[in-house]
C-alpha cells in the first residue's frame, strides 16, 4: 500500500471543512485511539476523550473538540475520517513487475504497468487493463477483461469470459463466474442445464474473500457499480445486484434474484429464488426469504420468514410469553371442562 502524509490544514482542504490549532502539524496515517501518536489521524463521534491531545489531530463535531488540540470540525466524523483515510494510504497500483513463474499467454493483452504476481496465470484473449495487480496465484480465464486499477487478491480465480470494471477488489480466494447449481431430473438422473450466460461486475465493487459469484446459466449475473459484498457469500446464477448494495457475510442468494439499489443485506440471509428486494430496504441477519417474495423498499425487515421489523418484534414478543400463555389456557380448559361438568350434573337431577 502507497503511504502518504499531509498537514492538517491540506487534508481539510481537500475535505472542505474548516480546522483549529497547527495547521502545519504533519500526518502519516490514520489509527485508533489507543495506537496514536503525534502523526495520527484520529475521530470522535459522541463523546469527548480526556486523551485527544495525544494524536496529532482529530476528526470530530464541533461540540465534542477540546480546546487547545488539532482538530477538523466534521458533521459526519466517521464519513471525513475514512476520505482522509484514502488520501493517506491510497490504493495501490501497479508499476509493471511480472514474477518469472507467471504463465501469461501470448495472445493475452496485458497492459505495460500491471502487476503480475507468483504462479498467476493469464489465459489467451483475456485482457488486463492499466494499473491491475494480480497477486500470487490468481487465474484470469480465457477471453476474460479486467478494468483498470483491479486488485486481485491471492488465489482469486476468474472463470473464462468474466468481465470486471474499473477499481475491483476482490480478495483471496473469490470465484468469479463458476457455474451455476442448475439441474433437470430425467427420472432417474440429474441432468445438467446449460451454464454458458456471462458475469460482470461493474466499477468500484469490492468482493470479501471465499465469496463464488456464479455466472448466468443462460443470460447474465451483474453485480452493479460501487456494491460492496462481505467473506463468504454465494452469488447464484442470473442474479441481479444494484447499484451501491451491502451485503454481509454468508449470506446465500438463490438463482434470478434481483436486489436493487442500496438494499442492505446483513449476515447470514437466505434467499429463494426468483425473490425481488426493492431499492433501499434492510434485511436484518439470519432473516429467511421465501421464493418469488417481494420484500418492499424503504422498510427494515427480519425474521424467517421474513416479515417488516415492527411485526416481526410483535410476534418475537409473543413468542416469549408462549408458556404464560399456555399455562392461562391450560387454566382456561380446566375451568371449562369443571364448568362443564357442574352443568351436566344439574341437568341429570
């Protein structure tokens, strides 16, 4: 990773916000609070610490700023902080350098900056834009393109004709564009269907590691721009992924889904297929989706299956009087029963 510095005042510069104290004062990362020195950059967004004076400036609102230290005065603290996060330790590029044991076809177009680490293999046709690193073992199928500023963590394999756009990650061990779980049964086998759709990914996405992206069977699995998807995620065949999207970590999404934009998926949702997540919705972790559902934008969702948060609290509310409950119906039956009995011995008399 590019190491940086800048002083106070350029990094608000760049920000637009205002500052206090030394400007001149010069950082070289950003750190948590208990790492800090007089080089860091840190942030604070509820409560005042009695050590702020200890890095050498902060990131914070103007009610929470003690006197006498660096500071830049921010709204949105964490937001400003992860911006001069990125001018201090900007994304790596490549300069050029190619391990003697990379296996890079001749008839591959690799362009003349990009970075290609041990044992990576670059298969024919495929092309592999300006400023790319391929680190140790990442294979790039046949016919596939990868935009510019692509970062391929170690192991990550490109299926042929994967697609990518510009400022990719994707980190260890992700599978982009394996085939899709799509079977006839034949009466007494498993017939394949046909995996021979495309996959793309479009710019600024961000991939976690082990995640399998699988391609369309016969149209296209898309992952929409600047979407950012956690460890351990299955992305089935022919999904649809919007645009600015955060999905959390093992969460399984079934075949031709569509999830539009800026949904928020947290850990460990399941998804049917066919489902439709409109844009701006929240699913809360572990939640269940059944096939074919539409799950409505703008609300926040949980529980399997998955129900709007205000319902699904009622219910979990209910849930946990379930004994208080049968205990008073218990009670109930008995009385009736006893009720019963008193009017039948009248009617005997």
């Amino acid at each position: 990773m590019v190491k940086m510095n800048y002083t106070v005042s350029e990094i608000a510069a760049l920000l637009g916000l205002k500052f206090q104290g030394d400007g001149s004062c010069r950082l070289t990362k950003v750190s948590n609070w208990e790492a800090a020195d007089d080089t860091s950059l840190v942030f604070l967004e509820r409560e005042r610490k009695a050590d702020a004076l200890r890095a050498g400036c902060l990131i914070a609102p103007p009610d929470l700023v003690p006197s006498g230290c660096n500071a830049i005065f921010s709204n949105s603290p964490k937001l400003d902080f992860a911006r001069a996060a990125a001018l201090l330790a900007p994304s790596a590029r490549g300069c050029g350098s190619r391990h003697n044991s990379a296996v890079v076809s001749p008839d591959a177009d690799i362009a003349a900056d990009v970075d290609i680490g041990p044992f990576a293999v670059v298969g024919a046709r495929a092309r592999v834009s300006s400023g790319c690193i391929l680190h140790a073992g990442v294979v790039v199928g046949e016919d596939c393109a990868v935009g510019e500023c692509c970062t391929l963590h170690p192991n990550v394999v490109l299926y042929p004709g994967s697609i990518l756009g510009n400022r990719v990650v994707l980190h260890a061990g992700v599978v982009v564009g394996s085939d899709g779980f799509g079977y006839v049964f034949d009466g007494s086998s498993q017939v394949k269907f046909p995996q021979a759709g495309k996959i793309i990914i479009e710019d600024d996405v961000e991939i976690g590691a082990n995640t399998t992206l699988d391609r369309g069977s016969l149209g296209v699995t898309r992952i929409g721009a600047g979407t950012k998807i956690d460890n351990l995620v299955q992305v089935a065949h022919n999904v649809q992924i919007g645009r600015g999207v955060v999905i959390a970590a093992q969460t399984g999404i079934s075949g031709s889904c569509v999830i539009e934009d800026y949904a928020v998926i947290g850990g460990q949702v399941g998804f049917g297929d066919h489902v439709r997540v409109q844009s701006g919705a929240v699913i809360g972790s572990k939640a269940g989706v059944l096939p074919g559902k539409i799950v409505r934008g703008g609300e926040v969702y949980w529980g399997v299956p998955v129900r709007p948060l205000r319902e699904y609290k009622r219910l979990n509310a209910l849930f946990g009087r379930l004994p208080e409950l049968k205990a008073d119906i218990d009670s109930l039956k008995a009385a009736v029963t006893a009720l019963e009995k008193v009017l039948w011995d009248k009617e005997k008399q």
